[in-house]
C-alpha cells in the first residue's frame, strides 16, 4: 500500500511540474508573438498560449497542489489571462 501512495505522489509532482512548465511555455509563445512579424506566426503563437492556458485550467483539478504552488499557479494563470485577453 505504501507503494501505491509512493507513486501516487510522484504522479501529482510530475504533473504539477507538467503545469508550471506549460504556463511558463504559454508565457513564451507570447513574448515570441508580440516581438513577430509575421502576422500568421503571431496568431499561431498565440494560439499556442491558448491551448496551454485551457489545458492547464483544465487539469487543476485533478492535481493536488500545496498553498504556495496554488499561489504561484494562480499567478501565472491570472498574468496568461490578462496577456490573452481573457479578462
């Protein structure tokens, strides 16, 4: 049983590590976005960001953060939307 626990929490910090890779990754694409020139690139970079910021929302709830990742999570989220015009 304790290895079942074991694995189920390397799961949960694979995937929360998988989270903050990804909201880092969307913040990327934008800054790769606004510096284009290239009108198609732009709007594929941004799309890029898109994808990753409703993947993320959507698998929040299946991981298990503590008060500190939900923070810095939060964050990123909030600056993802406000970058993206989600707001």
């Amino acid at each position: 049983m304790k290895d079942l626990q074991e694995l189920r929490e390397q799961s949960n910090r694979a995937s929360v590590d998988l989270l903050f890779t990804d909201a880092e990754m969307a913040l990327t694409f934008l800054d790769l976005a606004r510096t284009s020139r290239n009108d198609d690139l732009r709007k594929r970079r941004i799309h890029e960001a898109l994808k990753a910021y409703n993947f993320i929302r959507g698998h929040i709830p299946s991981v298990t953060l503590t008060a500190s990742q939900k923070i810095a999570l939060n964050k990123k989220m909030a600056l993802l939307k406000l970058r993206l015009g989600l707001t």
